[in-house]
C-alpha cells in the first residue's frame, strides 16, 4: 500500500507563524507610543520612559522567540530530521533527541522512537523469515526435482526396479507432504499476524473441542473452567490444536490446563508429560523453523504461530522450567472484565 502524499502547496512554517505574531505583539507598543506622539504634539522628542518601554519589550519579545525556539520549532525540526534519515535507512537516527522542550513533544518523540523502533525490528524480522521460509521450501523442491529427473530419465536398457521407482515416487509425495504442511502453517502464520474481528471462548469448550482433535490424549482441566476469554474460538482452535499436537509429538499421553484469575487478566499453564525440552533448545523454540523433528516432518513454525496468535489479541506465553519429564507453558489472556481502549 503506497502512502498517502500530502497535497502540494505553499504553507507557513511554524516559525514564520512564531515570529510573525511575536512581531506584531511588539509592534502594539510602538503603534501606541506613535499614536500618542501624533495626537500630543507639544513635544517632537520621544521622553527616555518611552524609549526604555520600547527596548524592555524588544528585549522580551526577542526572548519569547528564543523560548518558543528552543521548545517548539527546535525539536519539531529534529523530529522530521531524523524521520527522513531512518526513511533512507539510518538505524543510528533511533535515538532521544537531545531537547524536548514541553511535555507534549516529549510524548511524541517517544511515540515516534517506538514506532520506528517496532517497524525496524519489522523489517529485520521480514527479511529473516523470508530467508528461511525460501530455505525450508528449496530443500524439498530440490528433491522433488531429483527424483522425478531420475523417473524421467531412466535408462531404457537399465531401467530402475519396482522398488526404486516406489521409493522415488515415496519420497516425492513426502516432499509435496512437506510443502503442504509448510505452506498450511504460513497461512496460519498470517492469520495468526492479522488481528481479527473480536470473540470469546472459554476453556471448557476448549478441552471439548482438543478431545474431539486428540481422542490419544488424556486431556483435563482444573480452575474457572468457565471464564470466558477474549480469544475467538478459531483463534483458540489454532493456539492449543498447536500445543497439543507437540505434547503429542514428544510422547505425551496426558495435557492438563490449569486457569487462574484476577480481574483483568486469565492465567493458563497448559502441562503435559512428554519428553520435555533440553536446556539447549529452551532459548530456540520460538523461533521460526527450529524443530528437533524435522525427519518426522515438523516445521518448526507451530510456537511460533501460537506466539503471533496470543500476541494479536493482547495475550503471551513463555515457557516455565519444570522439574522431571514434561513441558509446561504460561499463557496470559485478558480476561472477562478487560476492555480494549478506544
């Protein structure tokens, strides 16, 4: 989406505005001071008073511009400054200007610095998962590619066995697996980066709903069950179907969810009794296309979508350390009595 231009005119600047009406504050004394002069005549020269008042409100008038320089126009000046050096792309111009000037400007540098700050982590993040989407969609391309050029070029008088065709062919519907499992969580991906329309659900319907998906799974829940949270139920679907499927994945055979309450916020540790998470990995799960699975077909891409997912409706989630077997997760919901601002 290109962005709007501003219409092209002639415009004030706001100093010509500043300096235009400090001039016409000073020149009120001087048009009185004529004015009185024309009217009394008995006299031609201005009396030292009269001269003393004009340079006092000179003096002030001159320090008012000063002020209104060095609180106003001055950071105003450097704001756009350095919003056209982070347009060409200068990281360094990320930084608190040196004065402020009122509070009002203040609040917008700071608005202005993390605004800049989230698009150029943005733009970071783009351009990384760019690189690695195109690597994860290659590798199977590649072979793909392999073996149908094998398929297709197989020699009339060697030709390949059964066997060799089965497994070509096996491995190139493993492939096409892959990719359709990859391309399936980019589109959850960005459904999950996409804010939706507002909705509730709850945790009990919840376990009803991930019981019907994981009938292996011994799937309970404790605490207000009942509360009702500010996550869509296809939000929600997509959150714990993820969650589920790696307990699953890493030999779970129960999933409990505990909720706890406050006024504001819904607290869910989601447990299982997998094979846990080593200490190696634990700083890497979230990023996108780690997986310790990946001859299984896993795409690394499912906590990261349940990440983006909580992050679109105003939730969180981190991974707590737990003592023996398993894996356990806190996720941070608003709860029944949140409100989103207007």
């Amino acid at each position: 989406m290109l962005a709007p231009k501003v219409k092209t005119k002639w415009r004030p600047t706001l100093a010509l505005i500043v300096y235009v009406v400090l001039l016409a504050v000073m020149a009120l004394p001087i048009l009185i001071v004529i004015w009185f002069r024309t009217v009394e005549t008995s006299s031609n020269r201005m009396a030292p008073a009269e001269i003393g008042a004009l340079a006092v409100v000179f003096m002030l008038t001159l320090g008012v511009a000063y002020v209104l320089t060095r609180t106003i126009t001055g950071p105003i000046d450097a704001l756009i400054a350095r919003a056209d050096e982070i347009a060409r792309g200068g990281k360094a111009a990320i930084r608190p200007l040196e004065s402020y000037g009122t509070r009002e400007i203040a609040l917008l540098s700071q608005s202005f610095l993390d605004l800049a700050g989230k698009l150029v982590d943005r733009t970071e993040y783009i351009s990384s998962f760019a690189a690695h989407v195109s690597h994860e969609l290659k590798s199977p391309l590649t072979a793909i590619r392999g073996a149908a050029e094998l398929l297709r070029d197989d020699d009339i008088e060697r030709p390949m066995t059964k066997a060799q065709r089965l497994h070509f062919l096996d491995n190139i519907v493993a492939d096409a697996v892959r990719l359709d499992a990859l391309l399936q969580r980019l589109r959850e991906l960005a459904q999950a980066e996409t804010l939706v329309a507002e909705g509730r659900s709850s945790v009990t319907d919840i376990i009803s709903s991930l019981g019907v998906q994981f009938p292996t799974l011994d799937i309970s829940g404790s605490g207000d069950t009942e509360i009702s949270l500010a996550l869509p139920q296809e939000a929600a679907a997509i959150v714990f179907a993820n969650l589920a499927e790696n307990a699953l994945q890493h030999g779970a055979t129960l999933l409990e969810l505990r909720v706890s309450t406050d006024a504001r916020t819904a607290v869910i540790l989601v447990r299982d009794d997998g094979s846990g998470i080593s200490e190696a990995n634990r700083q890497r799960i979230f990023q996108p296309f780690f997986s310790t699975r990946r001859e299984q077909g896993g795409t690394g891409m499912g906590l990261g979508i349940v990440r983006a997912m909580l992050s679109s409706h105003g939730g969180t989630i981190r991974l707590l350390q737990t003592t023996g077997a398993g894996t356990e997760f806190e996720i941070t919901i608003p709860g029944p009595n949140w409100r989103s601002r207007d």
